[in-house]
C-alpha cells in the first residue's frame, strides 16, 4: 500500500496509489479512513509531503562549538568562564521546550 498526499480544488488530500492511479481516501493514515470513489491519475496531480510536522528539532553534529563561537564573536571559548553562555543571553533548552533561561 502506498500512501500520497496531493493538492487538490478543495485542499490537501491523501490517496492510495496502484497502477498509476490515486484513489482517494477519507481520513488518513494515521487514523481510520474509507476508500473514496475518485481515481485520478498519478502523473497529473501535485504531490505535497506526506505530513506537515508540529515540531521540527534539528542539531548538527558541531552544534556546541557552533554556539560557542556564535556566542563569543567567533571565539572558542570566552574569556570569563561563564559556562557557556555569556552573561544576558537568553537560550532555549530542548529539555525544557517552551521555557527561556537568562545566563547568571
């Protein structure tokens, strides 16, 4: 079974495709859905992502040195030992999603 999600006169939609042909559903496929009696061809629809994420998290392997140099004006490691965040920086923590914490 392959799913798709594709533009549509009336919105986003899903669909099942098979031999080059989308079927609609109504629902989706993360929950209970019926089959619908449209069959559109796949090759004339816009096909969009199969899901619009709530919340999108994204931390590159050098994260820590990239804060460091972003925060010191490219400096490894700041002057003061401030434990890595300088004085009067507000940071988010991805443990505490939703809250903002000032450096002391």
């Amino acid at each position: 079974m392959i799913w798709c999600r594709f533009e549509d006169a009336d919105g986003p939609l899903y669909g099942l495709v098979e031999d080059g042909l989308v079927t609609t559903v109504t629902g989706n496929p993360f929950g209970g859905y019926e089959m619908g009696n449209r069959r559109l061809p796949l090759a004339g629809l816009r096909l969009l992502p199969p899901v619009i994420p709530n919340t999108f998290f994204c931390a590159g392997l050098n994260y820590r040195a990239h804060a460091e140099r972003a925060a010191y004006g490219g400096a490894l490691r700041p002057a003061g030992g401030t434990g890595g965040v300088p004085p009067g920086v507000r940071c988010r923590s991805a443990r505490r999603s939703g809250t903002a914490r000032t450096a002391r």
